[in-house]
C-alpha cells in the first residue's frame, strides 16, 4: 500500500538518517514535514542534518497555516490531493511525532498509523495515550519503524 507520511520537524531526525534513505525503497509516495513552525524554519532545521531532501516541502502541514496543529494534518492531504488530482484514502495516511500535540489530529484526520518516538520531551506513556498506535525509543532501530508503519 502506498503511504502518505507526516514527520513531526521537531522529532530527533538524526536518528531517520538510515529511515530516510531506505525508506525509498518501499511504496511511499509523498513524504512531508508537520510541524508549528514555519517551512522555512523547518527546512534550515533539516538541512543543518542534511536531511532536507527527505522532506517534500510543498505538501506540508506548518504553522503558516494555523496555529493548531490538528489543522495541519489535513492541511497537508488536501495539498497532496490537489497535486495529484485524486483523494487520499485516511488508511494511507501516517503520522510520526514526538509530542501529544502531534497526535492532536490524527483522529479526526483518520491517520491509519500514527507512529511517537520518544525523543522530545514527552514521555513513552505520553504519546501512546495521546493517540501513537506505536510508540519508539528513537528512530534509530529502522527495523522497528518499517514495522510500525506496516
């Protein structure tokens, strides 16, 4: 199934440097940023990891769009709808964060998979019980994550 994947900018993203170049390697077609900061924030963040080219810019969800981030989740789909011209079915939409306000839409947005990782301030409990079907020590362990998103 292809997936459409919303990546948390604030998460550790030093540790998807092995997700993002295997990644590829599955059927996901659109990868994005959802993050309460602007894009231009959220790029200079990821390039200074060099991990910008991972991230489609265009189709994300930030904070230019609203101040909440359970906006942004659809904000994002519909960009990525109109560039395909077609709908996106809410069982391939992913969500990957590590705070409950990741999470905030995941619910409303139908996210089939919505992935935390430990990594920001919140705890493990924190983020499962903000709405993470699964939840990560880091993204580190690449294993792990393809399985999470399976």
């Amino acid at each position: 199934m292809t997936r459409f994947v919303l990546w948390d900018i604030g998460l550790t993203l030093i540790d998807a440097r092995g997700f993002g170049s295997r990644r590829y390697g599955r059927a996901l077609a659109d990868a994005t940023g959802l993050t309460g900061t602007l894009a231009e924030v959220a790029f200079r963040k990821l390039e200074s990891f060099e991990l910008h080219h991972h991230i489609d810019f265009e189709i994300g969800g930030f904070g230019a769009a609203s101040m909440h981030r359970r906006d942004l989740i659809p904000d994002s789909v519909a960009k990525t709808e109109d560039r395909h011209g077609k709908p996106i079915s809410p069982d391939s939409v992913v969500v990957v964060g590590d705070t409950p306000h990741d999470f905030a839409g995941t619910r409303c947005a139908s996210a089939a998979v919505a992935v935390g990782v430990a990594t920001g301030s919140s705890r493990e409990d924190d983020v499962h019980t903000a709405g993470a079907h699964a939840v990560l020590p880091t993204l580190a362990d690449t294993d792990a994550m393809l399985a999470a998103l399976s």
